[in-house]
C-alpha cells in the first residue's frame, strides 16, 4: 500500500457486503442508544444514600447556589461522539454551566460478561491520578446501577487518525510536535509506574488549541515497576510490539515500540509491516526488517528503526530518545508548559461532524478501530 492509498480502508475488514450491512446496524443502534440515554435521563432516580456519597465525594457548586453531588443526573447529554471497545461517548455538559465534557459510558454487564470489569477500574484509577497536559483529564466518575461513567475532558479537534485520514501522511515536522506530545505523556504515564499498551493515533485526541491528549487507558496496567513485566496479550494488532507476539509479557519498552509504530505511521501513512492478513503481519511484527520509504530523513529512519528494534533490552529509551537527532532544537521544557504552536492548526471544523446521522463514515471507522485482542496467556500455560 502506499502513502496515497486512503488510509479509510485501513482495517482488518470484512468483505464489501458485511460491511454495509455493519454500518446500517451500527447507525440504527447508535439512534436507540442516544435516545435511550435520553430517555433514562429523564427517569432516572438516584437512590437517595448513593446521592449523599456522590456528594460528599464531588461537591459542586452550581447555580441555583447550593452544593450538588455530581451524578448522571447532573449532565444533560448532547450527541454521541464515539464508540469504543466496552462503551460509547457522549457530549455532555453540566446543567445549568456551559462547560462541555465527554461522558464515557461502560456497560457494567457487559464489562462483566467479558471480564473486562478490571480494565474499567484500571482506566478510572489512573485517570483519578493523572495530572499532565498531554492526558485527558478526568473530572468526575461515578455510577448507576447498569453503568460506569467517567467525565474527562472535551476534546473538539477529533482523533489523529481522522486527521491522518485527511492528510495521508503528516510533514516531519507535524509528525514531530505530535509524537513528542505523546512522549512526554508516554514518560509520565511510566513515572506514574503505569504501561499504556495501546498506543494508536486513534487513541490520540486534539483539544480546541491543537494539543494532543492521550485517551482510553482501557489496556492499561498498573504497578508496572522498571523490572516488571505484564502478562496478558492485549492490544490493537498492527501495533502490538514483537514480545507481545512471543508471549513474553511486556515492560514499559513496549510502549516505546508503540511510539515508534504511531511515528511510522504518521510519516509512511500506515503503520510498519501494514497488510490485512494477520498471520503475515504477526510474522513481520517478529521477523521481517524495517522497510523505510525513501522520502524520510535519515533523522527519522534511525530514530524508526531505534524504537522498532525487535529486541526490548535494545529497544532506545525514553531519555535517548528525548535527544535523539530527530528532535534536535526542540525544547522539551516549552513543549511541556505549551509555549510552542502547533504547526499546523487541526482546527475545530476540520473535526468530522459529531451528529450521528451526518457522520455515518466516521462511525464506522471507528467501529472497525476498536477492534482488539484481549488474552490472558498465563491462563494457557
Ligand atoms: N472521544 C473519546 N473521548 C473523547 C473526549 N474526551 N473528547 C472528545 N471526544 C472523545
């Protein structure tokens, strides 16, 4: 595939056929839900003790004056902006103030069916804690019998792999003041002795200044000290670095692979050993060398191939990588305190329209996106 080829049709598809009839579905479900959720807003009352937590734990002063705990009831829903692994995103805002958030609702059967109950506390636990301007923030969380929900920070300039999409691929420089966004992120995240282990330019959102926030800490893991390993194979396919696919467990180098892969992508338009037979691409991912186009720098082709070195105890480290050629008069310190512009400005209407009935493409994209892999390997062994 090539860097001009459209970066749409960039997933482990179905057929043509199937995935027409995805999307008709997806519409129509995406329809109910909102309504749904509409409609338990209305109905929905809180039992009054849960009430009286919610309040001692997120009081809020609104504007009738009085001092309110933060609950569903305490958002009114604006539209569906997102559709992840175990839940949907809404736009919301709070009653009765202007301020916009993105609410993140998790089926807690679902959750629970699936066994995936322990990533939603993952997620919630580190954003609790999480306090940096390449993170999405957390505002508030809480829960109603059917559903966790957390309140995070609105973010209007979409993902970059929407932007991607429009773009093909981005100029070095783009690609540069992105990635090192990621890496300061990626390097707190790490301090925090937190692997992210999901690193995709889905994954990467914008905010309304043109900054990045890393979103979904659904794969997360937590108390990941230099020398520890985790154990379950999860992930996002193209992405997955090689010792995931040698069931070795994975330490915090991976997430530096992952840098790499989303850097690949950003430069060659797709990510590295991109084909849609997962066979071939778990095979390449394991064995097959770097293949770089001719157009990148020799800056960016060495820094590639550090942080796509198959071998973690080799793999370049965060503070390497930080004064690697790559990033040359880059000041890391201005980057964190956003004293730097964005090169270029991913502007708010540039975003895809977040209207569920205009936005039938984009829906299904990321449907197709939020495909994963979630195995604990141990179990087998
Ligand atoms: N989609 C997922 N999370 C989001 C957020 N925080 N802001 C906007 N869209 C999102």
């Amino acid at each position: 595939m090539s860097p001009n080829q459209s970066r749409g049709r960039l997933s482990f598809s179905k057929s043509p056929i199937v995935e027409e009839e995805a999307k008709q579905e997806l519409t129509a479900d995406f329809k109910q839900d909102l309504e749904r959720m509409k409609a338990m807003q209305q109905r929905l009352e809180l039992d009054p003790d849960e009430m009286e937590k919610m309040k001692s734990q997120n009081p809020v002063l609104l504007d009738d004056g009085v001092l309110h705990g933060i609950g569903y009831k305490s958002f009114e829903i604006m539209e569906i902006l997102g559709h992840g692994a175990f839940g949907k995103v809404f736009k919301c805002k709070l009653k009765g103030k202007n301020t916009v958030f993105a609410m993140k609702v998790l089926k807690k059967a679902f959750l629970y069916k699936n066994k995936h109950l322990k990533y939603a506390i993952t997620e919630c636990n580190i954003l609790k804690q999480a306090e940096h301007p390449y993170v999405v923030k957390m505002h508030y969380s809480f829960q109603t019998p059917d559903n966790l929900y957390m309140i995070l920070d609105y973010c209007n300039g979409c993902d970059l792999a929407y932007h991607l999409n429009k773009k093909q691929i981005f100029e070095e420089a783009e690609a540069r003041f992105f990635i090192a966004q990621i890496i300061l992120a990626i390097e707190y995240i790490h301090g925090l002795d937190v692997i992210y282990r999901d690193l995709k330019p889905e994954n990467i959102l914008i905010d309304s200044e043109g900054f990045c926030r890393l979103a979904d800490f659904g794969l997360a893991k937590e108390n990941i000290g230099e020398k520890d390993f985790a154990k379950s194979f999860c992930g996002s396919p193209a992405y997955l670095p090689p010792e995931m696919l040698h069931s070795k467990g994975v330490s915090k180098s991976a997430d530096i692979y992952q840098i790499g892969a989303v850097l690949y992508e950003f430069l060659v338009g797709f990510p590295p050993y991109y084909t849609e037979n997962i066979k071939d691409l778990y095979q390449s991912i394991r064995t097959a060398r770097l293949q770089v186009p001719k157009y990148i720098s020799k800056e960016a082709k060495d820094l590639l191939n550090q942080l796509l070195q198959k071998r973690p105890d080799k793999r370049i480290t965060l503070e390497k990588l930080k004064s690697h050629d790559f990033f040359k008069g880059l000041d890391w310190q201005k980057l964190m305190t956003k004293e730097l512009r964005p090169p270029i400005h991913l502007k708010n209407e540039d975003g895809p329209d977040t209207n569920e009935a205009n936005n039938e493409e984009y829906l299904f994209l990321k449907q197709q996106e939020s495909k994963f892999i979630d195995k604990d390997y141990t179990q087998e062994n």
